[in-house]
C-alpha cells in the first residue's frame, strides 16, 4: 500500500539539509495502523516522508511475519532495500513490526545488511531510532530495539493516515488470547489487551473530525474487546456510543469469532443504525475433528445456527469468512465437507489459506503433513466453488437500490462500494458516470456485474 496514493498527506518540508525516509507498509490492517503511526512520528520529528523508498536515505520496512508467504514477501522487501544500499542509493535499512518480533536476531543471520531491527514494543520510538541509525557509523551488525514482551494496545491516535481520508480501521484491541494451533498471532502480539474504551472513541472522533464517514474496527479478536477490562458486552457498548459520534455513516465489524457472535452482540448490531449488516467472521473449517485440533471454540453445529441466526436477525446480512485447506491429516471426506458446506453457507466473500507449517505453532509438529499440491488443489477446489456463488450472489443485487460511498470520482466515472464490500478486501461498485467526490454517498441502482465488482447507475 502506497500512503502516496493520498495526496491530502504528502508532505513538503524545506529544511537545511533533508533527511528523506522511505517506507515500505506491509501485512494486515493491523499493521497499517502501525505503519500509520510510524509514518506520523517519522514526519513530526522532522524527517521528510519520500514517495520513492528505493532512494531514500534510510528506508523503514515495517513487516510481517505471520505465514511463510507473508514472510518471504517481507524478506523480498528487504532484500530488494539491500540491493538499492549497495548501488549507494539507500544509506540505512531499518527493520520493524511482526518479523522483526518473530525473529529478533536471527533475522540479521539470514540477511545481512540490515542496519536495524526493531520490535513491536519500540514502534513510538521510530523516529529517534531512525536519526540513531543514521548517526552511526557502518556496522555489519544491525542494532537491535527489541524488547521481551511485545507493546500491547497502544494509543493510535494522531495516525497519518495511508487510507484516504474518508475511511479509516479503528484498532481497538492488541493480541489474542485464543491458542488456535496454526498461529502465530498470540507469540508475536502477545495476551489480548484492549484499548480503553474513551481511547478508542477519543481516536474515532478525531478519525471522523478528519473526515472519515466509514471505520473499520479490527483486532485479532474484535468480540473479545473489554473482557480484560471488566466489561460486560464490551463490543456492543463500544458500538453503541460510536454510533453517537455525528458525521460517521458507516461502523464495519471486522474479525468476529464465530464462537463469540452471541444474540447480544447481534441484536446490538441490529439496533445500531450505522453498524453495516456485514460480519466477517473466519470459521477455518467445518468439520468437528478439525475444528477440535485446531482448538477452535466452535463447532459445525454452532457455525451452521449462527449463520442461519445472522441471516434471521440482521436484514439483507453480508458474510464474509476465511478458511484454511490442507490442515494435517486432513482427509479427502473431511475437506468434501468443507466445500459441502461453502455451497450451503453461500458466502458472498470468502477468503482461502493453505496450511503453513509455522514453526513454534502446535499444528507445526502435528502428523499427516500434507504435500503443497494437495493444499493447492484444495484451495483451486474451494475458490472455484466460492467464484459462482459469489457471482450468483452478485447477480441476485441486479435491480436492487443501494446507497453507495465513492471511493474514487473521475470525469469518466466513479468506483465505491454499498455497506457490504469492505474496503480493500472486497469487490466494488463501478459506476460509469462520474458523480459524488470521494467521501460522499449517492443512492444507485445495480445494472449489472464485471466480474466480481457490480455496475451500478446513479439515480
Ligand atoms: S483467534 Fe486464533 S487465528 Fe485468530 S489471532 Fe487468535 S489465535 Fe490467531
């Protein structure tokens, strides 16, 4: 994601002698909102924010490290830094967010040239990490900013934001408190931890007073938040005083244990009338020997009430979900009801993992390790089943009126999305004539689908 695809936050600063930082934001929404955070300390201290991370002075990578492909994209970033270093383009590398935590040292042992590794715990400290680095004189040893323990919640407001402006995450928690046996979350993030709730409101009506009409809030564990303080029902407080804030339109609930999603929180959401009917809620799988080995809190039984219940309770709901093929052991049987499910659960986005082996994780050392092409073929099986009911579900809006939030406007024609396409996972809604600017709201009709994005006709 390129934070200079908004121009409202490029920044120009004339200085005696410019110090330019480069910075390379990678891995989920949750880290986005650190390398938000990150990108406004490096900017207020001085240092000038540059588009071009392959010609900076010091670049920041901030990675992660939470599968094997989101590593190997990390450790690509970083080796293609390395080779602007040696060309002389790049003076310093600086390392953070979930590798550098994953790994710590050992990171500089696989690659060499990397001038600092920082933690999760120093993320506030960039800046005068950054201005250390670039003091010091060439060393093969990078410096280390690690800490034991990884920061917990911290307070992300005063974010520069990569988002535009009109929509934003909300992060209300860090960490998780589950052991689900394939992850690696709860080593690198720590105990779940939530930010205090008048943190968390403080931070969305800043984000609002900004501009945002829309927020995602998301944490490993979104309807776990205020367990650890003490509330009862802390998610559906927190979307209800939310939902007082003025100029937002939209409150979007992402990462939904499914075990967690009780009649409260539904009927909460229900009541709510900014909180979208959209629940993306991961379930993994659907079948109870793997579930149980997963140490998932659900069952098949739990998942296929709750999706009927969501449907009952919340009008026109969208659900979203992400599964993981390939787990060990997993038998042919086991992953025919996988897709057996899909095609009775008809999803209308759905996201698909292969099981990764991740060292430290208990499923790692499980036997029955499955060959990679079997976890392909599964995973061609279930994105195959999912493209046609994704389309029949596209294809069922045609007709249909839906107040749309544009994201882009072009004299030729504009992009957004209605209530359930989450930003930048999910599909969007074409619309060939140009209308609102982005931020704005315009009632549309559906008259079609390209692919999986619908085609929609101002009225
Ligand atoms: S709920 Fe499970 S999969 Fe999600 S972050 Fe926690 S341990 Fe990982």
């Amino acid at each position: 994601m390129d934070f200079f695809q908004n121009p409202a936050i490029l920044i120009v600063m004339e200085t005696q002698s410019v110090v330019t930082v480069g910075f390379v934001a990678l891995g989920c929404p949750k880290n986005v909102v650190d390398s938000e955070v990150m990108l406004a300390r490096l900017g207020q201290s001085g240092l000038v924010l540059s588009p071009d991370p392959d010609h900076a002075d010091v670049v920041v990578i901030n990675t992660c490290g939470f599968i094997e492909p989101a590593k190997e994209e990390a450790l690509e970033a970083i080796r293609r830094a390395i080779r602007y270093k040696k060309k002389g383009h790049i003076r310093k590398i600086v390392v953070a967010g979930c590798l550098s935590e994953r790994m710590g040292q050992a990171l500089s042992n696989e690659i060499k040239g990397i001038d600092a590794i920082v933690g999760l715990a120093r993320r506030d400290q960039i800046a005068e990490i950054v201005q250390q680095v670039l003091r010091e004189p060439k060393s093969k040893q990078p410096d280390l900013f690690l800490e034991h323990e990884p920061g917990g919640a911290k307070d992300d407001r005063g974010r520069l934001l990569i988002t535009p402006a009109h929509w934003a995450y909300l992060r209300i928690s860090e960490g998780c408190n589950r052991r689900c046996s394939f992850c690696t979350i709860p080593a690198i993030r720590g105990q779940f931890q939530s930010k205090p709730m008048q943190m968390v409101l403080d931070e969305a009506k800043e984000l609002a007073a900004n501009g945002a009409v829309e927020l995602s809030l998301i944490a490993q564990d979104s309807n776990f938040y205020g367990r650890d303080l003490g509330l009862k029902d802390g998610l559906c407080q927190l979307i209800r005083e939310l939902e007082k804030i003025d100029s937002l339109e939209w409150i979007r609930l992402m990462y939904l244990y499914p075990a967690g999603i009780d009649d409260r929180l539904l009927e909460s959401i229900a009541a709510c009338r900014k909180v979208v009917h959209y629940i993306d809620m991961p379930i993994q799988h659907i079948n109870n020997r793997i579930l149980k080995s997963m140490c998932r809190a659900d069952t098949r039984e739990h998942t296929i009430e709750l999706i009927s219940k969501i449907r009952n309770c919340l009008a026109g709901a969208v659900l979203r979900t992400t599964v993981m093929v390939g787990y060990p052991a997993e038998t042919d049987a086991e992953f025919a009801e996988l897709l057996e499910f899909i095609e009775w659960a008809r999803f209308d986005a759905l996201g698909c993992f292969r099981f990764s082996p991740e060292p430290g994780t208990a499923a790692a050392g499980l036997p029955g390790q499955l060959p990679e092409g079997i976890k392909h073929q599964r995973a061609d099986a279930v994105m195959s089943a999912q493209q046609k009911i994704a389309f029949a579900n596209m294809d069922g809006r045609k007709g249909k009126e839906y107040r749309i939030l544009i994201d882009e406007a072009g004299p030729h024609g504009s992009v957004g999305r209605f209530y359930g396409q989450a930003p930048h996972i999910d599909s969007v809604c074409k619309l060939p004539a140009a209308t609102a600017a982005p931020g704005g709201f315009i009632q549309a009709n559906v008259i079609g689908r390209d692919g999986y994005d619908l085609i929609a006709e101002p009225l």
